[in-house]
C-alpha cells in the first residue's frame, strides 16, 4: 500500500477520534481543542495524499474511491457532531450532505457511461470553506462569531454553486445512452 493511500486510512481512522473527543468532555475544556487539532491533521492529510500521488504517479483505484469517501466522511461526521451540539442548523447539514450524494450519484452515471468528473474549482473553494467554517464553529471563539457566521453561509451558498456548476456543465451525462 502507497503513501497516499495510508493517509487516506489515516484520516478514516482519525474519525472516531474526532467524533469521541468533540462530544465528550473526557479531556475537559481541552476536548475541543484536542478534536480541532485531530480534525486540521485530517483536513491537511487530504490535501498532502491528492499531491504526493499526483506528484509521484501513485495515483490508484483505491485512492480514487477512498479518498473522496474519507474526505465526505469526515466533513459530514464534523457536521452532524455540530447539529448535535446546537451550532449549526439541521436545514444547512441537509442541504451540504444531500448535495454530495446528489454529486456521488452523478459520477456513477457518469462512470458508466465512460466519463470521469473531475473536481471542478467551485468544488474545491466548496470544501475549503466547509473545512474553515468547521474549524472556526469548534473553536467557538465569542469575538469572531461574526466571520464564523461569514463563513458559514459562503459554505452553504458554494454548496449549492457548486452542485449547480457540476450539474449544468455535464448536464450531458444524464443523456440516455445505448
């Protein structure tokens, strides 16, 4: 097994982690800031995975199937944990979580009919600011709450550019094939 593909396991079992420390106060005042920490390492291990493999031609099925998986689980896991903890609307999660399946479901059309997706701009500037925003509602920091708010709807209203971008520009593939 490659590099990038150990980080992408890591960042899967970095989960739980994440999960215990973020809705326990096992560790005190210290959790959320253990669970920040453990959520940034992840975050950072999916941009170093996608560079190492590209870099070095490491590029494998497994990668390609796991690595978007790990990122749409850890994001969505961070979410949930978050609606839990009173800090984000269910409505917003809703929105972000049925955009990926919508897109997942998308891709799979389009890799039957012979058409690879690639991440489109929208989509990377989507997942930035969904990582940003989780990072800045964990740190729950009073006198910043105003660009914590920013970023909060910049990440809704790219969720739903983005799913319209992938939509329009490969509205082709949902073209019957034989």
């Amino acid at each position: 097994m490659n590099l990038p593909n150990k980080l992408t396991i890591f960042r899967v079992v970095m989960i739980p982690f994440f999960v215990f420390f973020l809705l326990t106060d096992y560790a005190g005042e210290t959790s959320k800031w253990i669970a920040l920490a453990i959520f940034i390492i992840a975050s950072l291990t999916d941009l170093l995975d996608g560079k190492i493999a590209r870099k070095y031609n490491l590029v494998t099925n497994f990668g390609k199937f796991m690595d978007p998986l790990a990122d749409k689980l850890l994001v969505c896991a961070a979410l949930i944990c978050l609606v839990d903890m009173g800090k984000l609307a269910s409505w917003m999660v809703i929105v972000i979580i049925s955009r990926e399946f919508i897109i997942s479901g998308f891709r799979l059309i389009a890799s039957d009919n012979g058409v690879v997706i690639a991440a489109s701009y929208w989509g990377k500037f989507k997942t930035t600011f969904q990582m940003v925003m989780i990072c800045l509602m964990i740190a729950d920091i009073e006198t910043i709450s105003l660009l914590t708010a920013a970023v909060m709807w910049a990440a809704l209203i790219l969720t739903v550019v983005s799913l319209i971008d992938y939509l329009v520009k490969n509205k082709d593939v949902m073209k019957e094939t034989k």
